[in-house]
C-alpha cells in the first residue's frame, strides 16, 4: 500500500531519505571534512527540510506536542498493529530496493541480537523507530524525524544546517539564547525540552515497559549533536554522561545496520511476538 502524500508532507522522497542521509553523514571511517560536503547542492531535499526543521522548532511549538501527545490519548493498539499501521507508510514504488520500516527495525534488532545483547535491547532495537507514525496522524517530516536538539537555549553551532535556525523566531528572544537558556547548569535532560520528533514520542509510550538504558537509548538515538558531537555536556548531569554509553552502543545499529540482507519477517515474528509480550501489555496507550 503507498503513503497517502499528504501524510509525510514535507521535501523528503520518504522518512528513510533522512536516515540513509545521516547514516551518509557518519558513514564509518568517514572524516570531518567530508562530512562538510552535506550542503544545499548535494543534498537539496535534506537541507530544504532542515531549513523547515529549525526554522519551525520553538520552545512553544515543542510544548505544545508534549501537551497534545505525551498523555497518550491516541487509542490503544497492540505492538505488532503499531508495526502494521507504521509499515503503511511504505512508498511501493520501489519494492525491490526499499526496506519497509518494519525491514529496518528488524535488522537494527537482529544485529543488536546477533551480538548478544540482553532481551531488553533487542526490543529497543526493534521499536526505535515507531514514533514515526507522527506522519500517519498528518505531522509534518520537520516534526517528526530530522537530527533532535535542546529549545529553549542557545542553538548549539554542532547541529547540522545550524545557519537555518537564524529563522527559528526563539533566535530573537535573549532569554532562549543563552548557553543554558531557561535551564540550570547541568540540570539532566530530564528537564530540557528536546526538538519535537519520533524519539521523545515512543520513550513515552514505552518507558513503563522497558529499563532505563533503553529509555535513553529511544528517547535520544537522533540527538546526533550530543552523543556524535559532544554537545549540550553543560545541560547534562552525571547520569546522563553514563547513560549515554548505551546511546553510544545503540547507534552503530541504527545507522549501520541497513547494508545487511533483508531479514526475512515472517520466520522472525514470532520471536518477536514473544519478545514483545514478554514486556508490553496486549495493548499499548499511544
Ligand atoms: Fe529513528
Ligand atoms: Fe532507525
């Protein structure tokens, strides 16, 4: 079944084009250098959706979808119907080369399994990326995926397309463009608001169900300016620099995970079906 165009508005061909684009990016062994060749002319679709991104992005905007979706008040489905309804934002038109959305997450858990991780981040491997189904309620691209970054405080320069945020109107507000912002010194991401997208939503839907690395491990795998860069360490508190080791071993997944064959669904779902009951209820609250 194709996308309804209307819901992944916005100038990516489709959500994976922003991940092929970062796993691009942070293609290993890859330098800082090359990583700089990512601008308006080899990538036109990415940097005109960065430019929607930090342009759109303000803290009130942010607050504003922790109000409308943080409580969960979306309905109720199982794990697995999460999976199917996600996976109906699979673009058909290329069936052979395009990995459907429950194909990545797959092969993101199955490499986290192959290396003998612990059950529990199998499972986070395997529903990472769920929170895309933003787009299916009709979010726009720019507030679902796209590299996540603190608002409320100054903009760190390590976020990619940094120049764009000049048209994100907290720019003009002095008290949002301080190194710390309206946050204290070292206050735990706890407390920062974090750019609205995917990540932040699916913590939320399964953060009663899962341990706290893996909480770590959803809610920021696209804080790319932290735990690629080094950015934000002034927000962060001595639990999160440990935390982040697990965000630090969950990326390589992520991003490098998509060469591999094509997992064969069928034979692993019932892995997986007993995987997910083993720590979601029948139905989770989305
Ligand atoms: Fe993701
Ligand atoms: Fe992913």
């Amino acid at each position: 079944m194709s996308a309804d165009p209307k819901l992944a508005q916005g100038p990516l061909d489709q959500l994976d084009q922003w991940d092929d684009y970062v796993a691009g990016r942070y293609r290993e062994g890859k330098d800082q250098s090359e990583f700089r060749q990512y601008d308006e002319q080899a990538t036109p679709g990415v940097a005109e959706f960065y430019r929607l991104n930090h342009t759109h992005q303000t803290l009130d905007f942010v607050l504003a979808k922790e109000k409308e979706y943080c409580s969960l008040q979306r309905g109720k489905r199982t794990p697995w119907g999460a999976l199917d309804y996600l996976n109906t934002l699979v673009d058909d038109s290329d069936p052979d080369t395009d990995l459907s959305q429950i194909e990545h997450l797959m092969q993101t858990s199955e490499a986290i399994r192959a290396d003998g991780h612990p059950r529990w981040m199998v499972l986070a491997g395997f529903v990472h990326d769920l929170g895309k189904v933003l787009c299916l309620y009709g979010e726009p691209q720019w507030a679902v995926v796209g590299d996540t970054f603190p608002v409320g405080c100054a903009f760190s320069d390590q976020i990619v397309f940094h120049k764009y945020f000049d048209h994100n109107p907290d720019s003009k507000v002095p008290e949002y463009q301080t190194l710390h912002g309206i946050y204290e010194p070292n206050c735990g991401l706890e407390k920062v608001h974090m750019s609205w997208g995917h990540d932040e939503y699916i913590y939320h839907v399964t953060r009663d169900y899962l341990p706290e690395p893996a909480h770590y491990m959803l809610r920021y795998h696209s804080f790319y300016p932290a735990h690629r860069h080094g950015a934000y360490r002034h927000l962060m508190s001595a639990h999160d620099e440990k935390m982040f080791d697990w965000v630090h071993m969950f990326n390589p997944y992520d991003l490098y995970s998509k060469g591999a064959a094509k997992p064969d669904v069928k034979a692993l779902r019932p892995y997986y079906e007993d995987l997910m009951a083993e720590f979601f209820p029948t139905e989770l609250a989305w």
